[in-house]
C-alpha cells in the first residue's frame, strides 16, 4: 500500500481489490482467512508487490476502455466542452472557458472554420492545452475538486474497465460455495444450509449482482463531465490570478 500515492489507491487499486471481493468475503465467512496456506499466500502477494501489479493491471484495462467509449462519445468530455463545432454547450461559458485556456498556456484554440476544416488538428490543439491544464492543476491543496473528481472518474473508468473480471470471478465463486454446499449434503452427508454457508452464498451473490449493477457507461461518463467542469473552472482559477497586476512596489 505504501508503494502507491493517494490517486492509485482509490482509483485502481480498490476496483481491483472489489473484483476479488466475492474471494474474500467467501473466505472469511467458511473461515478460511486464517489458514496457514491461505495467510502465507497473501503475504507473499504484498511483500511482492501484488498491490502495485493489481494496479497496474487494472489501469491497462481503464484505458483501453476510455479509448473505446471517447470515439464513442465523439471524444473526451473536456474537448467537447471547448470545441466550438460541438452542439448542446452554453456558448457563454464555453467562451469563458475558451479563452481561459488559451490565455494560461498560450495556445490559440481553433476557430469554427478552422475546426470544420481539420477537426482532427483542431481537437489535438485542444487536447495539447488542456494536457497542459492538467499539469497546472496538480497541487491537491490548491485544486481539491479537480483532483476529488479525476479520482472518481479514475474509479469508475476503471471499474467498467474490469467489469467482467469482476462478474466471472463473483460467478466462479458463487458456483464454488453452492457446489460446496452440494459436496457437504451428498457427500459427507452433513448439514448443508447452516448459517455459516448461507451467509456465504447470500454474501457472494450480494458481490456478483453489485458487480452486475454498479459499473456502467453512464456513470462513467457523468463523472468524466464531473471532473471536465472542475478542470476547466480551474483553467479559469488560473486565468485569473496571471491576469492580476504586480503589487506596487514589486521588482519588475
């Protein structure tokens, strides 16, 4: 956990840790956790770098995803929001945002002649400002909802990147306890529907259906418009204080 900062935690490492879910949690309720074999294993996973591997893993598949439903949406929601050919935006604020943008990094945006000319170049133009936004807009402190929100987005994006993970390994499991269970009843002819293997199966169920539920393109996308609308504001943010004058007295 050490190994990773604040942002990788949330947004990659916690999708991951929620596609093994139904693992653990049918491991705890049978009482497996404590195991000698079960301990050992997990502790080597750590000590190797498990968490930073799982991590890694799941950021591949977020993006991969991300590039698939941006062509999807007719690109990402931030170069929508400043393109001037893109209909549904208020032209007010998308103005205020427009020049904001090109006033901290200097870059001119495209106009509509030269977006309907070359949409291609036009969104790279774009895209190359507002990379540099992104990198104006890292401090936390400064900019807490920017970050607050590309961590969300983070974590959605990333969660329907890994959602058939998520639902294959909760169905395994969940086949895994009701075989169990069938094993106890027809094999070792004991007590198959005990309270222990019943909170296990309603317990792997409850993941596998919130892994049915919970990742989907609409929430994706609601928090890539989320963390859009903060980024841009904060290229307002910054707009703003280059623009305010010297104090008096100030070495020129």
């Amino acid at each position: 956990m050490l190994w990773l900062d604040d942002y990788e935690r949330r947004a990659r490492l916690a999708p991951g840790l929620l596609a093994l879910l139904p693992v653990s949690v049918a491991l705890a309720v049978l009482g497996l956790s404590k195991a000698p074999v079960v301990v050992s294993v997990l502790t080597a996973l750590s000590l190797a770098g498990g968490p930073v591997v799982l991590a890694e893993l799941v950021r591949h598949q977020g993006r991969k995803v991300q590039e698939v439903l941006w062509a999807s949406w007719g690109g990402s929601p931030t170069i929508q929001k400043l393109r001037l050919r893109q209909d549904g935006q208020n032209s007010l604020q998308r103005e205020t945002w427009r020049k904001a943008v090109s006033f901290v990094t200097g870059i001119e945006l495209p106009s509509v002649r030269s977006e309907r000319a070359n949409p291609v170049k036009a969104d790279e133009t774009i895209e190359v400002a507002v990379g540099q936004i992104r990198s104006l807009t890292r401090d936390e402190v400064k900019f807490p909802l920017v970050r607050a929100e590309n961590r969300s987005y983070g974590f959605h994006r990333n969660l329907y990147g890994i959602r058939w993970t998520g639902r294959i390994t909760g169905l395994l499991v969940v086949l895994g306890v009701l075989m169990y269970i069938v094993w106890l009843a027809n094999v070792d002819h004991q007590s198959a529907l005990t309270l222990v293997n019943t909170l296990a199966l309603l317990s792997t169920v409850a993941c596998l259906v919130i892994w049915c539920v919970l990742p989907s393109p609409a929430r994706m996308q609601n928090a890539a418009e989320r963390y859009a609308y903060e980024l841009l504001q904060a290229a307002v943010v910054l707009a703003a204080e280059k623009a305010e004058p010297a104090p008096e007295g100030a070495a020129q």
